[in-house]
C-alpha cells in the first residue's frame, strides 16, 4: 500500500511540473510577440542577441541542479540523517554560488568582449543586467531541489509560474513606457533584461515565502561547525553535481546554444555581406520571430511525450521490458506525429501566420524553414529524456555541446551566399546531425522497432493531405477583397482557421490510420472524443 501511494506521489509531482512548464513556455513564447509589435523587428533583434544568455541561466535553475539536489535529498532523507541533510543543502549551495559568481563575474566583465564578437558595442550594457541572473539562480536552485526531494512540487512549480509572469509583464510594461517616452531602443532591450532580474527575485521570495510559512528555515540553516572532517562529503557533492547536474543542464540548451550561436555571427556575417548596420539588424529580428513560432510548436510534443518519462524511468528500476518498450515508442510516435503536424502545418501557412503575429510577411520564406525546427526539437528533446531516464547522461550533454560550433561553423559557410535563409538551413543541418547521432546511440541502447512502415505511410498520408487543403484554402481566401489598413484581420482569418481546419484533418488522418490504440490516445486531450473516430475493429 505504501508503494502505491509513494508511485501515486511521484506521478501527481511529476504532473504539477509538467503543467508549470507547459505555462511557463507558453508564456515564455507568447510575450515575444507583443514585444515585437511594441519595438519593432530592430528592437527584437537587441533583446533576442542577449536573451541566449538568461536562457543559460533559466536552464541551471529550473533543470539539471534541482533535479539532482532533490535526488540527494530524498537519499539522506531516507537515512533520517538531520545534519547530513543540513550539509548536503549548505554545500551544495556553496558550490553553485561559487559557479554563479565565476558565470556573473565573466559576463559582466567580458560584456565589452561579448558585445565586440557580436559587432554591436552596445550590447554590452544590456548583458551586464543579464549577469546578476547568475547570482540568484543558486538560491532558487536549492529551494526548489529542497521541495523537490520532499515530494511536494508546488512551491516549485508556483515559483516558475511566477517567474515567468513578473518577468513578462516587467518586459511588456517598461518596452510599452520607455518607447512612449521616445528612449532609444538599446535602452528599452536593457529594461526588458530588467525582467529577468525581477523575475529571478520573484521566484526566490515565493520559495522563501514557503520556508517562512512552513517554518522550515531552522530545519535546514546551516549551523556553526557542522562541516568539520567533512571536505570529503563535499567532494563527493561536487563531483555529482558537475557530472549529473551540469550534464541534465546542458542536455536542455539545445535551442539556447542554437540561439547563442546566431546571435555571436549572424548580425556580424550579414554586415560582412554588404548589409548596413540598421538593415541587417532588422533582417535579424525578422529571423528571430522563428524563435515564438518554435516554441510554441514544440511545447505540445514535448510535453505530451516527456509526461511519459517517469514511467519509463520506473519501468527500467522494475526491469519491465515489455512495457518500458511500449512506453518508449508511445513517446516517440507521439513526438514525430505532433512535431510532423505543427512543423508542416506551420510551413503551409506561414505568411498570413507571420502577418497576424508580426504585422507583415518579411522573411516567410526562411520562417517556413524554420518550422521544420519543431519536428527535429521535439525528436531531440523526447529521445534525450528517454536516454536520461534510462540511465544515460553524458551521451546526450556531449552531442547537444557539439550542436553549437557545429551552427556557428554552418553560418559562416552559408550566410554569405544565401543570407538568413543559410542561417536557418544550417540550424536545419545541425539538428539533423543532432538527431542521427542520438538517434544511433539510442538504437544501440534499445534495439527496437520504433516506427513501423504503416505508421510513417499514415503520417506522410496525412501530412500531404493537411498540405493539400490548406494551400487550397488560402487559394480560397485570398480572392476576399478586404479594407486597406485591415490586411492583417484577413490573416489572423486564415493562419487561425487553417491552423483549426488543417489540424483536425491531419488528426483524422493519423487516428483513422490506427496509428494510437485507444488506450493510447486516452493520454491525449479529448481523448475519448479522439477515440471516436478509430476504425470499429480498433475500438474496445
């Protein structure tokens, strides 16, 4: 009875996180947008150069260093050892304090560096704000390793939630004010850094607010003396740290990496190419609108298939094949099939998408590149998850590390001739690369079947017929003649209702092909209207 209620524990946790990430990347995603319309595309570049670097940030403290602290905790806690318990959190802090300052004081004092390897010398003002980021991430860290290891998520995820939602109104409220009062936009770009300190704060004050609450600061303050003839325990706490934690942390900068390494040769390559400075920073910030579009096209198959990872973690402890196998090609599918969805169905419908979103349709041809990133994240996020679940850390760490000079390579070779249209082809390139390695690796690890020539005939079936009907309904529509200055009511018409339309073909496309049992597609939203439409022979 005891094992069923701590697995039930476990998976309402694992749930509650579940939900605080999906919110906090909607949010995250979907702020950009009305920024974007508030400072413009040259504006957006400023703030997307530096934002790599709090994503660097973010990472340390929601992801890897939590994880493994809650993990050592939960250790000494079955122990009942009250002052290995004390040690464990006092050390463990010292040593991400320590990484902090070292992360502060290198982006602070290399911000002119930075700044001068991005060709924009006043960058180097907005990444100094950025760097206090590092100072705070420790704190953050601890707490939420702390409730993690105690099983209780909540003052985690409600941390996280109000992160997010302090940081994004910080950024919209002050981009909205300062460019009122006609401030340069290098000066609104620092003010929307500003968010990530607010933030930050924000989300060590709700962890600290439950500590006081719950009068638990006396349970875990360091008391005076306890490290004596223990400076072995805490190279052992390093030593799993650097190992477990900063490899779960660099496994999740995909993206960032990829994001960091436009932002140091991108904006220097267009200029390099015969583009003057203020151009070819607009031609970046077009570029970047990828980013919000990329986001919120991955969050559905990431969360739908990560939601999976604590059972397939569970199944390896129990040494349940036939049913850590299952779980393990559910997740896949469920990744491929929502990734192939969002990424065709995005391409299909870029420009009147990128005319809602962003006022107008520059650069929807190398958008429509970039959509293909959320098929390839969402199969690199969900086969990276598995393999740590499985057991595997350092494989993954190390293929999403090469990621970043292999990207900055592909820009120097592409962005000459093909300008940010290269960019998005390199970015394209290096997840393919990304993808087969880890996808090799994990073949070796699980030699499976993971997709079977039925599943990929439904998919390709489906993708073409989504592609088919939506390139007809935009056909359709553009011969709506509509008010000069009401161009973009017509585009939300279209991105909207083909997004709605398209979607539910591909999905009757994909469930009437059998490829989710029924009891698979319980785990879906609306799951059992979904089941509706599987063939009678499939359905129980």
């Amino acid at each position: 009875m005891k094992h069923v209620n701590q697995s039930k524990a476990l998976f309402r946790g694992a749930f509650i996180l579940a939900i605080a990430a999906l919110i906090t990347k909607i949010l995250s995603a979907v702020y950009r947008i009305p920024f974007q319309n508030i400072v413009g595309d040259v504006g957006f570049y400023i703030y997307q150069q530096v934002y790599p670097f709090y994503g660097l940030a973010m990472v340390l403290a929601t992801t890897g260093f939590p994880v493994v602290i809650s993990k050592l905790y939960a250790e000494q806690k079955e122990k009942g050892d009250k002052e290995k318990i004390r040690r464990l959190l006092f050390v463990s802090y010292i040593i991400l304090q320590l990484f902090g300052i070292l992360c502060f004081l290198i982006l602070y004092f290399g911000a002119n560096h930075i700044a001068l390897w991005m060709s924009d010398a006043k960058l180097a003002i907005l990444l100094r704000v950025v760097s206090i980021v590092f100072l705070v991430f420790p704190i953050t860290s601890i707490l939420r390793g702390y409730y993690q290891g105690k099983g209780d998520m909540v003052p985690t995820a409600l941390s996280q939630v109000g992160e997010q939602l302090i940081r994004a109104f910080t950024i919209l409220f002050l981009a909205y004010v300062l460019t009122k009062l006609g401030y340069s936009l290098y000066l609104i770009g620092g003010g929307a850094m500003f968010g990530s300190i607010t933030g930050s704060m924000v989300s060590a004050i709700i962890l600290f607010t439950f500590l006081w609450i719950r009068k638990e600061w006396e349970i875990i303050a360091p008391r005076k003396g306890m490290m004596s003839d223990y400076y072995q325990e805490f190279g052992i706490i390093l030593k799993t740290l650097v190992y477990q934690g900063l490899t779960i942390c660099i496994s999740g900068m995909l993206m960032i990496l990829i994001q960091m390494a436009d932002a140091l040769n991108l904006y220097s390559l267009l200029m390099e190419n015969g583009y003057g400075k203020e151009m070819a920073k607009g031609i970046k910030g077009i570029f970047d609108r990828g980013q919000p579009l990329i986001q919120l096209g991955t969050i559905v198959a990431a969360s739908m298939s990560l939601s999976l990872v604590p059972l397939i973690t569970s199944a390896r402890i129990k040494k349940d094949l036939t049913f850590l196998q299952d779980k393990v090609q559910l997740a896949i599918r469920i990744a491929v099939v929502i990734g192939v969805g969002a990424s065709v169905g995005l391409w299909a419908i870029i420009e009147p998408a990128n005319i809602m979103l962003f006022e107008n349709n520059s650069g929807s041809s190398v958008l429509g590149i970039l959509s293909f990133v959320i098929l390839l994240s969402s199969i690199i996020t969900t086969i990276i998850a598995i393999m740590q679940g499985l057991g595997s850390l350092l494989f993954p760490a190390v293929i999403v590390l090469t990621t970043f000079p292999l990207k900055y390579g592909l820009n120097n070779l592409f962005v000459p001739t093909l300008g940010t249209l290269g960019a998005a082809y390199a970015t394209i390139i290096t997840l393919v690369f990304a993808c087969c390695l880890l996808y090799i690796k994990f073949k070796k690890m699980q030699p499976m079947t993971l997709l079977s020539f039925h599943f990929l005939r439904t998919l390709v079936i489906a993708a073409l017929m989504m592609v088919l009907f939506l390139k007809g309904y935009l056909a359709l529509t553009n011969m709506i003649t509509v008010p000069v200055g009401t161009e973009r009511i017509l585009a939300a018409f279209q991105a909207l209702g083909g997004a709605a339309s398209g979607g539910f073909l591909f999905l009757f496309f994909i469930i009437k092909g059998g490829v989710f049992m029924e009891k698979e597609l319980s785990l879906f939203p609306f799951g059992s209207k979904l089941s509706l439409l599987l063939p009678k022979k499939n359905r129980s």
